[in-house]
C-alpha cells in the first residue's frame, strides 16, 4: 500500500480535538500554505482563499458561531453540534474556507458552472488541506455552521477579523491532537462505488 493510500485511509472526522501538540504555529500554517498553493482550480482560477485562526481568536470564532447557531439548529442536532462547537473552543486553530467573488466573477464560466466551478475549487483546498493536517498528525472536521453569504453570517465574521467583504465563507475546518477515536464509518460496496466500463 502506497503512503498515500495510508494517508487517505488516515484521515478521519475527528471531533474529540485539543491543544496538546509541539507543532509551532509557524510550521502548521506552512504546511497548509505548501499545500494550498499546489491545488488545481478551474481554468487555475485560484479562488479559494485560507484563513487560520488560533488560540484565543479561535476560541472568539467559535463562541460568535455557537451564539448564531443556536438560533439556527434545534433538538437533537442543537445537542450533537453544540458538543461539536464546544470542543472547537479548546482546539488548535481553525482553518476558514472562503471564496474570493471577485476573482470567482473573473472565471470563464456563469450561472451554474461558475457555481460548480467555484465549489469545485474549495472543495479541493478543503480535502487537500485536511490531508495535510493529517500528515501532520493532527486531527479535525470540516463544518458548514455558516448560514449563508446570502443570510449574512459571513459578514459578522468577516468584520471580527478585519477580512475583505467579497469574501464568502464555504466551510471552517476546527483541528487539534488527537484526543479521542473516530466513529466507526460503513462503506458501501466498492463496485457500487467505482464502476468499471470496457
């Protein structure tokens, strides 16, 4: 098995995360930036733009979005994810994932391909980053507590850290030490999956 495929098969939702790592703030972030300048985009359009928030800043992020959330998520996923937001408070950093509109408006595409193109992109940096973050043996989960650019949400927390208004939050990535098992995961069969033609 290739280090890859053990790589892949490493990466895990993790949501039991904390602060007990020796990796410095400075060797996290450049890992991620290694890693995020290599990833393809549409037309190389490089849309997606990164923002890693640590320590007490990460733990303001989290108290602002367990506030809005709280309105939002009801019952049984109010008990499940506000565990989930809790434990982001207390974890390493967070990884923000946004979509610069003004370079997704410069694509070569619109309407709905300009949509796949640009979640596409994200989706992209978003698996790859996590990848990354497991090499590093730290563990995460990737969010989408954000109600929408359209409802808002993006613009308070793009106001907290003083972040360009053309920027659309897709999704927030909490990480940490590892601190606890990942769930167990199914799989559905592999030639349901992966179907082979000719």
């Amino acid at each position: 098995m290739s280090q890859f495929t053990d790589l892949v098969k490493s990466r895990r939702t993790r949501y039991a995360i904390g602060n007990n790592t020796d990796l410095s703030k400075e060797e996290i972030v450049a890992r991620i930036r290694e890693v995020a300048r290599e990833v393809p985009t549409a037309s190389n359009s490089q849309t997606t733009r990164l923002v890693v928030v640590f320590g007490e800043e990460n733990a303001r992020l989290w108290d602002h979005i367990l506030d809005v959330q709280k309105d939002v998520l009801q019952g049984e996923m109010w008990d499940m994810m506000s565990g989930v937001m809790q434990g982001a408070k207390g974890a390493v950093g967070t990884v923000l994932f946004f979509e610069d509109l003004d370079a997704v408006a410069k694509m070569p595409a619109e309407g709905a391909r300009e949509e796949a193109y640009k979640q596409n992109n994200n989706a992209n940096s978003q698996y790859a980053i996590w990848l990354a973050l497991t090499e590093l043996g730290l563990g995460a989960s990737l969010q989408h507590m954000n109600i929408g650019h359209e409802q808002g949400f993006d613009k308070s927390v793009l106001e907290m850290f003083n972040l360009p208004e053309n920027y659309e939050m897709i999704a927030q990535m909490p990480f940490g030490s590892i601190e606890g098992d990942a769930f167990p995961k199914e799989y559905i069969e592999d030639e349901v999956r992966v179907q082979v033609i000719g």
